[in-house]
C-alpha cells in the first residue's frame, strides 16, 4: 500500500518476512533474502494479503441506544432539532453516566469483536458521552481495558468538547473550566488520552472554544484532532491545520481554504459515510476538492449509538466508493495507510514494509477492488496481529 508504481502498491507472487513482531522482508518471493530461504513459512494459496485494518474514528463505547431517534429521523426530524429537544448525544449521555464501567466493557465487546472479525487490528475509541470528568475517564477506562482484553490497539480521544450537558446549558465556557479542561489534565496524567478532540458545529462549540481546548492539549504535549464541517462551515478545519491536527472528520461542508490548509499542515480528511448515510445527507464531502489540494483521505465507521451505528468498516468501504465517489485503491489506503496517519501511526503500521510492524489481512479474493465491491460479505481468512503493545 505504498503510494506511487503498481495501483495499489500490489506485488504479485509475493512473499512477507517477519520477526519479533516486525517485518523484515516485503516483496517479490523470487527475491527473498537467503537468510529466510529455509525459515519456516506458511503458504497462503494466492490470497490476497493487505496491512491490517484501522478504523481511526469511532465512538465505540457508550451506553444504550438510540433506535427511537432513527424512528424520528425517518418521520421528519432533523439532528439538529433532535438534539435541541435533549435528543440526540445527550439522550446517550444519560445512559452512559448510568452505565458502570464494567457494563460500557461489556456492551461495548461485541462491537469491537465484529470489526477485528473484518480485520481490524486497531481501533480509535473517542470519550464524550459521560460530560462529568469522572463519566468521561470513565468511558477511556472503558476502552483501554477493551483493548488488553480483545488484544486490539485501541486509542483514546478525549472528546469531552462533543456537547454542553443541562446542567451547563447556555453556558459552555463554564463548562470547558469545570470539565474539559481539568479532565483533560487528569485523562493526561493517567495515560488515558491519546489525542484530544472537539466538535465545532453550532450545536456544539464556536471555532474560539475549540481554540481554548486545543490551546490546553498543546500545554500537556497532546495532538489534536476535530469533528468540523459537518452540518454548516464555521472555519473548523482550517483551525484545526492551523494547529497541526493530525485530522479533521466529517468535513461534507468543507470550503476551499480549508482544504488548502489542511494540505499545508499535512491534515488528514477522515471520511464518515455511515453519518451521512445514516441521517440521509444530500452534501457529501468535496473528494475532488480534496484530491486536487492533495489532503490525504481516510475512512472510518464513525460507530456511535445515534448518526452512524455502524460496525463494518468493509461496509464502509462501499460507501466511501458508492456515496463519496472514492477509487478501490483511495478506499483501501483510506482504512490503511492513511488512517494510521490520521492516528499517528505512520511509522508503525499502515503499509507491508521493512520495519513496520506484522499485522496483515489475508482475504479470499483475487483483486483488491473486492474489498470494497462487496456489499455485507465478509471475505477474511485469516488476521494476522500480535496482541497489541
């Protein structure tokens, strides 16, 4: 999957190498290092293999449903009016702060468990629907025992900035000095975030109150990352390039500068076509704007109990292709190797190359383009991943 030469980086009659975890050897079999002639090796009959997945953006842990707001959706209701009504993130917020940890782990698990069966090795999870410091560390908790227990890689975001609860309405400042920022700063000292992210929308946070939460992350040595762009344009990807986020998500409203300057800052455009499937947008994300102002492009099931309740990234996939217009190969790098540049993963994994570490898909197919080709068919043989480090 590096980019450039054959179309997809595919090398037929091909041949991987690996020790102690890492690759040693990826390329033509005719040209296999002698020191690895006589290793032990297993023959994979001329299936195809590909890094291991990554979905780089989900909100995978939380508690209960929101199966009556799809029903309101389909009878008229839009988001925006079923979050002011207490719809909405904050519907899941009282159901994640009644939940305990062990129960966000459990209901949780079988999520998790159907992405690694599609090959998954790594996973962000994303904090926002406890808005109490306690509920949020809370759901990080959640996720960092899923990972060591499901022996995926999980990485956490704190995503404290995703709502204003009622106990704060009308009053989101007080609420970033309350939580988000002192959460923040406890999340970081437990090592429970990886990343910080916000949503900028007028139902969330204005650009100046994302700039105060990134400002904070940037004091404690964290990366950021935003959900911008999504229902209107108020600047948030062109703010968070401005800081150097690693992605800015969603994006179906993004302009032209805020492409340009995502390509400036190396801003990774994270691709969500479950959301805009699910609440049935008609502005999908500029791909050519994107493709032209050369910002690479991931894609994620953006798995959350209200606007993308999905658990297929295969599925996500076709849509990206289907819905946003994207190429196979842009499909395949979009869940590969740009989606460990979008977590920050780049020299880890992402691509089979030297050096990185083993985590490869083996697929029952003859073509990449299958990948994406395939609607609710699951053609994995086999996951290749050492339980995460």
């Amino acid at each position: 999957m590096r980019p450039g030469g054959a179309p997809y980086g595919l090398v037929p009659e091909a041949a991987v190498a690996a020790e102690d975890g890492r690759i040693a050897y990826a390329g033509p079999a005719a040209e296999l290092p002698e020191a690895w002639r006589d290793a032990p090796a297993e023959t994979l009959g001329g299936r195809l293999v590909t890094p291991a997945l990554i979905d780089c953006h989900t909100h995978l842990v939380f508690g209960g449903n929101r199966a009556r707001e799809f029903e309101m959706r389909l009878q008229g209701a839009s988001y925006e009016e079923i979050a002011r009504a207490g719809g909405g993130i904050l519907s899941s917020v009282r159901d994640t702060r009644a939940a305990s940890e062990d129960a966000l782990v459990e209901s949780a698990r079988p999520r998790l468990r159907a992405l690694r069966a599609e090959g998954v090795a790594t996973i962000e999870i994303k904090s926002g629907y406890g808005l109490t410091v306690a509920d949020e560390l809370k759901m990080l908790r959640a996720a960092r025992r899923l990972g060591r227990e499901e022996g995926v890689r999980v990485l956490t975001s704190w995503l404290a900035a995703h709502a204003v609860p009622p106990e704060f309405k009308g009053r989101p400042g007080d609420y970033l000095d309350a939580v988000v920022l002192p959460g923040m700063e406890a999340g970081a000292a437990e090592g429970l975030i990886d990343a910080v992210d916000g949503f900028c929308e007028g139902i969330a946070f204005q650009p100046d109150e994302i700039a105060r939460v990134f400002d904070h992350a940037r004091r404690l040595g964290l990366p950021v990352k935003l959900h911008a762009e999504q229902l209107s344009d108020l600047g948030g990807a062109a703010l968070a390039a401005g800081y150097g986020a690693l992605s800015a998500d969603h994006l179906e409203h993004l302009s032209e500068n805020g492409a340009r300057a995502m390509a400036a800052a190396g801003t990774v455009a994270v691709l969500l076509p479950g959301a805009y499937y699910a609440l049935r947008e008609t502005v999908a994300p500029p791909v050519a704007l994107l493709r032209d102002a050369g910002v690479p492009m991931a894609l994620a099931t953006d798995c959350n109990p209200g606007t993308s309740p999905l658990t297929s990234l295969l599925l996500a996939m076709n849509m990206g292709a289907t819905l946003f217009r994207l190429t196979p190969e842009e499909a395949l790098a979009g869940v590969t190797r740009e989606a460990a540049r979008a977590l920050g993963l780049s020299g880890e994994i992402g691509t089979i190359e030297a050096g990185k570490r083993a985590e490869l898909a083996v697929w029952d197919v003859a073509h990449p383009a299958e990948l994406s080709y395939r609607i609710g068919f699951n053609p994995l043989h086999r996951l290749i991943a050492s339980p995460a480090p």
